[in-house]
C-alpha cells in the first residue's frame, strides 16, 4: 500500500486521538490536529492515560517509549509514536495495531499549525489499516507522508539530522569564525541568514552539485588556503572541521584534494 496514494481512506473518519507527552512536539501537534478538526484529548503528562480514543500517539522521548506504550497498553487500538529513529517494535507486543508519524520538521517552541504544511512526514505501521491511519493524520496537517520500514529508519533520521541539526551546528561555526572580521555574532546572523536562504533555494532548485558556488568549485586553491588560515588564526578548535568539509565539497565537484 501506497499511504501518499489519497484513494486509500482513513480507518476512522473521524478519529479521536490522545497524545501522551506535554513537550514541544506533543503541544505543536495537539494545537495543529485539533485545527485540522481531529478530536484530541491532551497533551497529557507522561504516566497519563487518555481514555475513549481510538489512537494513542505517544510524544515522548526516545527512550521513554516502551515504558509509556506498557502504561497505555490496551487502552486504544492504535498505538504510537513520533520518533523518527525508533523502530515500531518499541512499541511492544502488548500495544495492538502500532503506527509511526515522524513529521520531517523543525518544531520549536511556539510551532504553528501552519509550520507543518508542505513538509514531508516518515510513516509506518504494523497493519496496513495502521498505515492508513498514520498518513491520513499526516494529510491533515498538510503534509506529504511517506513510508519507512524500521530497517530504514537509522539512515532516514541520520539523513534528517544532517540536514537540519547539523546545519544550526554549520552556522554557528560560521558565527564564530565571522568574529574574525569584528562582526559580533546577532550582525554576522542578520548578514549571513539571508545568504543561507539562498542557497537552500538554489539547492531545491538545482540539486547539490549545481548550486554549490564559492572558491572550492571555482577551483582557487589559493582562497581556500587562505580562508584556512583564518580559521587556524581566528578559531583553531574549528580548523579540523573547516578540514573534513573543504574534503567533502571537493569530493562533491569531482576535482581532487591538492597536496
């Protein structure tokens, strides 16, 4: 089954849904779901158990889902849970039809209903009516679901943390290295955020190899030996990673590392 194929319905048409974990995500979809007029009980602490839902989605962090599906077990249907890297069999035995809803988002406190539209949404389930359940919640909140199986999901959440988390990681490097030239870290943000909106707009436009500019794909070694420097003189604890990601870009234009 296809669960980005809209032929296939919901189980239930109008679901009565309980979330368990009050944090950012818990809160942000409790808001969301209920705009996009799903009945939601919660978001409940953990421990809780909300009653008379057909699904249980379970907000909690990673570690905390086996002991929060043995607290809910049998007390809805449908089970599950919105990690992105933790398999279903988390979930154990005990928690009937389980389902995964990973939304392939960043969701910060004070997330709006509308933050989820457009994105994509990792989904699962152990039944094919549990599939069917987890992409009609994620089609409700404007997003586009698709299936990963548990075997996927280290490299799927991997995949998601590289691009994400990894890149907040990127820009404050770069905040850092920007001191080097008097710029104080709110002036190089406000200077250097729009350049980075660019280049994501050019990176879903173009793919990586195309939108990549700057010294490396011009191949002037002699800007990039420079820039080095600065980054040993200025902010040495960077120097191995300004390193590892002068490789990988060369890597990324076919053109060989210079001695």
């Amino acid at each position: 089954m296809d669960p980005t194929d809209d032929r296939h319905p919901e189980p239930l048409g109008a679901p009565r849904l309980g979330i368990v974990g009050a944090g950012r995500v818990g809160r942000a979809l409790a808001v969301a779901l209920r705009a996009a007029g799903v009945a939601v009980q919660g978001p409940v602490g953990r421990g809780a158990v909300p009653a008379d839902c057909d699904a249980i989605l379970l907000c909690v962090p990673d570690g905390e889902i086996p002991a929060a599906a043995r607290t809910v077990a049998g007390a809805a249907p449908l089970i599950g849970h919105t990690s992105g890297a933790t398999p279903l069999t988390a979930l154990g035995t005990a928690a009937g039809a389980r389902f995964g809803l990973h939304p392939l988002q960043s969701i910060t406190p004070g997330a709006r209903p509308e933050d989820f539209e457009g994105a994509g949404c990792a989904v699962a389930g152990s039944t094919s009516e549990a599939l069917a359940f987890s992409a009609g919640l994620a089609r409700r909140l404007g997003m586009t679901p698709f299936e990963i199986d548990d075997a996927g999901r280290a490299a799927y959440h991997a995949a998601a943390s590289v691009a994400s988390n990894f890149l907040v990681t990127l820009h404050a490097a770069a905040e850092t290295i920007a001191a080097g030239a008097g710029l104080e870290p709110p002036e190089a943000r406000a200077l250097l955020v729009p350049l980075l909106r660019r280049t994501v707009d050019n990176l879903a436009a173009l793919g990586p190899e195309r939108a990549l500019t700057g010294p490396i794909a011009r191949g002037d070694h002699a800007t990039v030996a420079a820039q080095r420097d600065a980054v040993e003189d200025v902010a040495p604890q960077l120097l191995d990673l300004f390193d590892e990601l002068v490789r990988h870009t060369h890597a990324l234009t076919g053109r060989e590392v210079p001695a």
